[in-house]
C-alpha cells in the first residue's frame, strides 16, 4: 500500500479542519484543545498538533491530508508535517485581512522547508466581505504563476477543485521539469 | 463586493498598491476616530480626495493656489447660478480668469496635499466600494498612484513595520513586466535612483545597500517602494539556492521541485478526487 500527503496549512481559523472534514471520507482525526488565550476567543477550539484525513485512491493508494496547527506556538510540528508532502494548500480566510501577513509568513516558512507545489484557497468567498481572489494574490504578494482559487471549505465541490488545482500545478512541475532535462 | 479592513494590517501605501495593480474603480472610505477621507479611484489612478470638513470647491483650491483673489472668490461664492465646480471652471475660463492648466495643476495639486496626510494615519478602518463615484460636477485630474506611492514610502519612519514587510535583504529585485510600469514617468531621488541603477537577479538587497553605503532602515524604505508601486519583485537571488536552518527566517525561495512519485500517480489522484 502506497501512501502520499497533502499539507493544508494557514492562520489560525482560516478554516483548515473543515476544509478536511468537508472531503475526509472518515471522521478527521482531529487533535483539538479548548482555547486559552484571549486574543485567540474567535472559536472555542483549535488544533494543537494536526487534522489527519483520508481518501482512498484505489486497493494500492491513499492520500492523506494533514491540517497543521493554525497558532504559531505549535510551529514546531511544520517541518515533520512537510516532511515528503506532494505539495501543500494554503489557506486563508478571505474575509479577515488581520490574518493575510501571517498567511504570507507560513507560507514562506512551509516553501522553504519544501519546495514543493502549492495553491492558495482563498476561503470564505460566499461571505460578504470577501476579499476577491486577485486582490488577495496582491496582499499576499503571490506570484502570477501559483494559482489562487476561491473557496468555501464547506463545499465538497469548492474543496475538490482546490485539490485538483493544486495536482494540477504538480504536474505541470514534471512537465517544466522535464523540458528542462531534455534541454 | 467590497473591500473592508484595518489600518494596522493593511496600511495605506498597499491600499493604493492594490488598488494600483487591479486597475480599480470605486470610492474608498478611511475613517480615524476623528477624521473620514474620501478617495475615488477610476481605473487605478486617484481621480479624487477629500477630507470631511474641508471645504473642497474649486473657487476655495484656485484661491489657495494664488490663481484668483479674494475678492474673486466673494464674487464667485455669492453667485448662486453656478451649478457645480464644472460649470465654475468653464465659466472663468472664458472670462480669462484662469487657464485650463491652472484649473488642472490647482486641483491636483490639492488633492496630492490631501492624500499625503492620510500616510500618517495609522489607526483606522477602511472601505473601498467598487464602481462607485460619487463627484458629479468636480473636475477630476487622474493622478498614477506609482509617485504617490514612493511619496508615502518616504515618509515611513517606523523600521519595525518595514521589517515585517520587508524581512529578508538576502532577496534580490528584478523590474516587473508590467508595459505600464514606466520609470520615466516617476520622480525619484538621487538616493532611490543609485538603488534603481543595481536592480537585476544577480545583486540581493544586502549588496545593493553596501554598494551604496545605505542602513539596512534605508534600503527597506526604498525597496518597499519601488515594490509597493509594482515598478520592482522580489527574486530569489541568482546562482543561490540553499534550505535554511529549521527555524531560520525564510531565505530566498528555491524553484518548486516534483514530489517524487511518478506523474501516473498523480494522474490516479486527479481521477480519484474528479469522482468523489
């Protein structure tokens, strides 16, 4: 049996443990704490180590995703959680830009201990003070080539197409990766 | 939809950055606990700004610059047949009062002096509507928001905030391929050009600030607004690609690397989730 991960990272309740849930075909494996801090009241739980969930490919192959700790005192887990991903979806939630510098820093911080492809899920589009898509790839800095694509984890059709995206990407890496051997 | 948020987390220079780049057309709104400016933008360029209280009418802006006097301005102000700020320019054109050109040098001119002071508002919230123009009858001079950028950068005094916008000097500046990003058409400083004149992949910031002898707070302020008038990217440097140290503030970025699986697997995945 093959096993492959996916990392779904991004600021705290950015909406990473519902994007699992919303496309886990078990219950996501959720290690959640009550919060403590003050600051950090806007949901009563969070994730300290990591969401784990799982969809079976075929009899051979499993795809595994694994949400990281949304606080950043649990950022020590980032570099064993990227540890051999396929790649990695960050996600943010388009309605607070109190969060979109930190969304900016972990994923400088996830790139550099992976260089692996990733997309940006711009969360929370069916919101009214959504930040558009584009206008996040501007805040965010994102470059023209990584795809950003509006999201609403709690749709299983929003979320598989960020999936498919983020595959996507993966294989147009192989692609330029293999016009550059043949070069 | 619109565009809502805080000044502390999205400052007024990459307001402007964004609305700059996405070629916007709208109102935005900044409010202070004491003060609300109004901007309108129309296809990425200021077209329009005003502070609540000011008095904002052309016959008040020609008589600040010295184009008409006093007693001009009385007569102006006690006609009550002049509609808008419009009809008012035509009018003291064809009475040789005024020229079209100190009509448009005036306006702008004022509305520069009023979008600067919004660079020292740091606390406040922000609203920007899009498509929405509420200047019916104003004479509106479109102004490129890449100089009004670099103006703001220059008054940027606090270095922890450059810092978190600009962390790592490791990085190097390539000029964008944007065809509208014309350096010709922006005022620079002796100091921003010396910069301007080392940007290509090969020099990181560090080298271009040692080149010029520049503090690491100077470079930053001038990068930053070379990058937030979108006249500038960061790269990663070239010829330099290494990970850095668990825990070690990001390097430069490495180009993507395939996950090492074969690309049928990814392919099994793609039809897998497509079924789901």
């Amino acid at each position: 049996m093959q096993t492959l991960k996916m990392v779904i990272t991004g600021p705290f309740a950015a909406g990473k443990t519902q994007f699992i849930q919303t496309i886990s075909e078990i219950d996501v494996v959720e290690t959640e704490a009550r919060i403590t801090r003050d600051e950090e009241r806007i949901k009563d739980r969070t994730t300290v180590a990591m969401d784990f969930g799982r969809i079976t490919i075929d009899e051979n192959l499993v795809l595994y995703l694994f949400g990281t700790p949304g606080q950043r005192r649990f950022d020590f887990m980032w570099e064993i959680l990227s540890e051999g991903m396929l790649g990695f979806i960050v996600v943010v939630d388009s309605t607070r830009p109190e969060t979109f510098r930190e969304a900016r820093e972990i994923l400088d911080t996830f790139y550099n201990y992976s260089p692996t492809p990733y997309v940006v899920a711009a969360n929370k589009q069916d919101m009214e003070d959504a930040w558009e898509p584009e206008d996040l790839r501007i805040a965010l800095r994102i470059p023209r080539d990584v795809k950003v694509i509006p999201c609403v984890a709690t749709d299983k059709e929003s979320v598989k197409r960020v999936l498919l995206e983020l595959l996507y990407s993966i294989l147009e890496t192989m692609d330029e990766e293999e016009a550059e051997a043949v070069r | 939809m619109a565009l809502k948020g805080n000044l502390r987390d999205f400052n007024t220079t990459q307001l402007f950055n964004l609305i700059n780049l996405a070629r916007k057309t709208g109102l935005l709104t900044i409010e202070t606990r004491d003060a609300r400016a109004r901007l309108c933008f129309k296809e990425g360029k200021l077209i329009y700004a005003g502070l609540d209280g000011q008095d904002d009418r052309l016959v008040t802006i020609l008589l600040k610059a010295g184009k008409i006097t006093e007693e001009q301005a009385r007569t102006i102000r006690a006609r009550s047949d002049i509609k808008n700020d419009k009809e008012l320019g035509l009018l003291l054109i064809n009475a040789g009062y005024v020229s079209q050109e100190d009509i448009v040098q005036s306006v702008r001119e004022h509305t520069l002096e009023t979008v600067y002071q919004l660079f020292n508002w740091t606390e406040g919230t922000f609203r920007f509507e899009p498509n929405v123009l509420p200047i019916e009858g104003r004479i509106t001079v479109p102004i490129d928001l890449e100089n009004v950028i670099m103006e703001g950068s220059r008054r940027l005094k606090e270095s922890a905030r450059l810092e978190e916008e600009l962390p790592n000097l490791d990085m190097a500046l390539k000029f964008t391929d944007r065809p509208d990003a014309r350096m010709r058409t922006i005022n620079l400083t002796v100091e921003e050009w010396r910069v301007v004149s080392f940007i290509n992949p090969r020099n990181t910031i560090r080298q271009i600030a040692q080149y010029n002898n520049m503090s690491d707070f100077q470079i930053r302020r001038i990068v930053y607004g070379l990058l937030q008038a979108g006249l500038v990217e960061l790269v990663p440097p070239e010829g330099v690609e290494k990970k850095p140290p668990p825990g070690a503030p990001p390097g430069a970025p490495p180009k993507p690397r395939r996950p090492a699986v074969k690309r049928s697997i990814i392919q099994r995945l793609i039809d897998r989730i497509r079924e789901l």
